[in-house]
C-alpha cells in the first residue's frame, strides 16, 4: 500500500473490524511501515471468512493488495 494512504487505512480498519464484531484490543497493525508493507492479526474473530474479503477490500481501496510474504507473493 502506498505509505501515504497507511494513516486513513488504519483509520477505517477498526470500523471494519466493529462491523465483524471484533474489539478494538483485538485487531493488530504491525510490520514494515515505511515500505507500506503490513501485517495484520486479529484475535477472537467468529466470520473470518467476512472479515477477510471486507479487509481485502479496504486494502484494495487504498491501493494496497494482499500477499503472503511481503509483497512478493
């Protein structure tokens, strides 16, 4: 994601993540910030399934995408 959309992801993550029902103490943002590449963990999550494609989709809107090992596929 380009490092100059990270703060308005991380502003929309958590409504996202509330609309799954997942507290704020339960969703996690680390990883390698000042190349955009991000890693995100979230505990107590009962539709992950959901959860995913709705975050998948909000990366996306940000320009970013989804890989499995930064961002190299």
């Amino acid at each position: 994601m380009p490092v100059t959309n990270l703060q308005r992801f991380a502003e929309q993550l958590p409504v996202v993540c509330a609309a799954h029902g997942i507290a704020d103490k339960d969703q996690h943002l680390f990883g390698h910030l000042l190349v955009g590449n991000l890693h995100l963990s979230f505990a107590n999550c009962t539709s992950a399934q959901a959860l995913e494609s709705d975050v998948i989709e909000l990366i996306r809107s940000f320009g970013g995408n989804s890989h499995a090992e930064h961002g190299i596929g």
